[in-house]
C-alpha cells in the first residue's frame, strides 16, 4: 500500500510519471543515506551512478517539498529550497527519492531520510591543503571554509611567502581573532594573531629540542601547551609513509611573558611525551607518554599512554601525581592525538597498533571517552577500514570533524559526525561540495580540519609582510 501511495504522490507531483517503485537505495556519492547534519550546512550535492538518461530527486518533509532535475546524474540542490527544509525540519528528518529513467519508464528508489540535528555548527572550518606526500612540498595553503556555502577563502598559501611549509594552525576556542600556526623553513617563525595585533617568534631555546609544534590554548588564552618533537618521516612498504619521533617533550608557553615553563613529568629523556591538551576549565593537561625506545628499529613497540596531570594558571605549576587514562601495555595500542569538547564531557582520541603518528595506518580510528565516568563510548558508526585520524570540537560539543582516507585510501577528506546521547557519534558526511566531482579531481589531502565560530579577518597581505620582516622575537626558557 505504502509504495503504490508514494508512485501515485510522485506521480502527481510533476509530468514526470513515475510507474513503480523499486525495494533498493539508490548509489549515490557521496553516501548522505542517513547522515546527521546541522541545519545550517551548505546542500549535500550527490551524484547517481550510471544515469545519462535522466534523474531526479525529491527532497520533503512535512508538507514542504522541491523537486531537483539531475544533470547526467548530478543532483546539484537550490541553495535556497535547501535551506528552508532545514530550516523547518530542525530535529527531524529530512526524505530523499531519488528518480530515475529506465528505457521508457521513470522509477523510483525506496527513499532514504537525512536527520538535521536541532544544534548547529560552527559557521567556518579551517584546513590546510597539501599534497599527501608531506615528504616535500610545493603549493599548500591554510583556508577556511563556509560550512553554510561553498566559500572558500585563504588565510595564508605559502606561494606568497617564498613556498615554505606553513602548518598546526590552531584557535583559541574556535575564535576567529585568536590564533596561531608556524612557518618552518624559509621565514621560519611561529606566528600568533590577536585581533589586529601580528607577533612572530622564534621558539627554538638552547634548552629544547626543537621549535614549538603541537599545539594547545589554555582557555583563558594566556597559555599555550606545545610538543617539542625530533620528527622523521620514513617511506614505508605498506603505509607509504611513516612518521615518528626520535624524541619529544611537552612545554607550556607563557604568551604575555614570552617563557616556555615545564616539569619532570613533560620534560624527560626517558620518555617519549608529545600531543598536549588543555581541559576546558584550564586545570588539567592531557599528553601521550611512551617509553623512549631506539626508532625506528623499536618502531613496531612503540605505543603511547594517554595521561593527564594538574596546571595552575596563576603559578604557571604542575600537580606532582600523573594519572594515566589509557594505559597502552594493557590495552595493547597506541591512543594519539587527545581533544577534549568544550563541555568537559567527553575526550576524542586517535588508537593504532602502534606508533606517534598514524596518518598512514588503516587500522587508525577514533575513540571516544566519557570523562565523567572513565568509560569508552563506541565510536563503531564513525570509523571506516581505512584511516580515522585527526579530529576537532566544535563550540558546543555537537559536532566533531576528523580527517579520513575511506573515500579512496589515498586523500584525507573532512568528515563531521553528530554527538549524541552518551557521546555516541553517528554516521558521519564528507564536507559537502557544490560540484559532485570535486573529490574525484582534488589531489590535495586536508589536514587539522578546525571548526571555528566565525571568519579569520586577518589581511593576508598584513600577515605575509610580517612575516617576511623577519623580527621574530625571541622567547626563553624558564625551568
């Protein structure tokens, strides 16, 4: 009865007459079949497979609905009619038929629901685009996105700095006016943005390995937790690429004194200590601990510990116990990458069989903690058989994106999930395009994909010239 009252709807809906309804999905790229969406994301474009002769899609919910015309199996959706249905069916779910000609005749797929989640995202994303090498680099870029439209806009491209690698950018609470990322190379500094105010440092200290890398804001925007990392990148047989570290420590970098303070539990030649995280509240430091084993002979043994110990902000001290969260012996993985949503709730991490940076391990997925009561939350509808890696908040703890190879094993794309009840992630959606071919050409990877609540304002040209003056101030080391 059902599907006899949809073909006779359908059939009504437009001079198009469609004669029978099939009991299958449609194929469709990207998958947006039962996805959860914010209600002010751009249109979900997709593509039908094989469909030259003719397609279309019905979008509907409640009694609102609009009619898209394929154009050789491209479904591209009025920004306009889009919005609108989100905008109506904010927490509930959006149908989809999909329509398609078959010799002389119109049939309709079994129609699949798109959930549009009541909380909405942060307006922007932020990303570099490189090529998926790292090894060497050309052209790479650091752009931001609008998550309501196709817009995409540079915050900085290295062809106008010399091209030399720019990298970790990082916001402080998804704020738009106060960030920081680091020119290596050529012009080499680490540039912070506050507003209208442009700083560039030298962070390399005769006490410390390395110039700052990961980084991590301090919620009150006074601090910012870094690694130190002795990297090397290796050409793998299997994973194309490995990256570890030789050795690494964890600092914390006073922004208004210009001083990296630290502690023995950071800071030790007997251990491999990298990836910091600031809680929300400012009080805890998050990092990954492993014992420092000779690499890459030792590589395969190499797995991290996620611990946590205690930060004062108004002494700029450390707690003296270190509590470890996911002990990697036990559990027989390494845990990377620790982020934790603005609410406290939950902390998102990367696993993998072993090692420190996983952007070529298959077997890398997300991993999900509830803060609250030291438990796992299952992550199974977000990950893939392929590479899961790195991954962001946004503002309101809804939505996590992340960096994933599922499409063709080669790229990174971003993917956004919902959070749900419990912490539970859904299916997550690759950031949607105007054009439904835009992935299949991009030879470009996206990397630290970072929500942000509004637009980077920041002249580019402002920026580029501070940083090619070359007057990096200088920062100390204070044990």
């Amino acid at each position: 009865v059902y599907i006899c009252m949809l073909a006779a709807l359908l059939s009504c809906s437009d001079s198009v007459k469609v004669s029978r309804t099939l009991d299958a999905m449609p194929a469709i790229f990207p998958d947006y079949n039962g996805v959860v969406i914010p209600p002010n994301m751009a249109p979900l474009n997709f593509a039908l497979d094989d469909q030259d002769a003719g397609s279309r899609a019905v979008f509907s919910f409640g009694g609102q609905q609009f009619e898209v015309k394929g154009e050789k199996g491209s479904i591209v959706i009025p920004p306009s009619k889009w919005k609108n249905l989100l905008e109506s069916a904010a927490g509930d779910s959006i149908q989809v038929t999909v329509q398609v000609k078959q010799g002389n005749e119109w049939v309709a797929y079994s129609p699949f629901t798109i959930r549009v989640a009541p909380e909405k995202v942060d307006s922007y994303l932020a990303y570099r685009l490189i090529d998926p090498g790292y090894e060497l680099w050309n052209k790479m870029g650091i752009y931001q996105r609008d998550l309501e439209s196709y817009t995409q806009i540079p915050i900085i491209e290295n062809k106008m700095s010399g091209n030399n690698c720019v990298n970790c950018h990082s916001f402080c609470m998804q704020d738009p006016d106060k960030m920081l990322f680091h020119v290596r190379a050529k012009y080499g500094c680490t540039v912070f943005v506050d507003g209208d105010r442009i700083e560039t440092l030298d962070t390399k200290t005769d006490r410390t390995i390395s110039a700052l890398v990961y980084p991590s804001w301090h919620p009150s925007g006074k601090f910012v937790a870094f690694s130190i990392n002795n990297t090397t990148q290796d050409t793998h047989p299997v994973h194309r690429t490995e990256v570890y570290d030789k050795a690494s420590d964890v600092v914390v970098y006073d922004v208004e004194k210009q001083e990296i303070v630290t502690t023995q539990a950071l800071f030790s030649k007997k251990r491999f200590e990298t990836f910091p995280t600031f809680s929300p509240d400012g009080k805890q430091l998050y990092f990954c601990s492993a014992p420092a084993l000779k690499v890459p002979g030792e590589l395969r043994d190499l797995r991290y510990s996620l611990c946590r110990v205690s930060f004062d902000p108004e002494s700029r001290t450390f707690g003296s116990v270190v509590d470890t969260i996911f002990q990697a012996e036990t559990e027989g993985q390494s845990i990377l990458f620790p982020r934790v949503s603005p609410d406290g709730k939950y902390l998102l991490c990367t696993t993998t069989s072993y090692g420190t940076f996983p952007i070529w391990h298959k077997d890398a997925d997300l991993c999900m903690f509830d803060l609250s009561t030291g438990a796992q939350v299952p992550t199974e509808e977000a990950n893939s058989p392929d590479t899961d890696s790195y991954h962001s908040w946004s503002s309101n703890s809804k939505w996590v994106v992340f960096s994933s190879r599922r499409l063709d094993g080669l790229y990174t794309r971003p993917f956004i999930a919902h959070v749900g009840e419990r912490g539970v992630l859904s299916k997550p959606f690759v950031l949607p395009q105007k054009s439904t071919e835009y992935y299949t050409f991009l030879t470009k990877s996206y990397n630290i994909p970072e929500f942000v609540k509004g637009k980077v304002k920041t002249d580019t040209y402002k920026l580029v010239s501070r940083i090619k003056e070359g007057k990096n101030q200088q920062i100390s080391f204070t044990k």
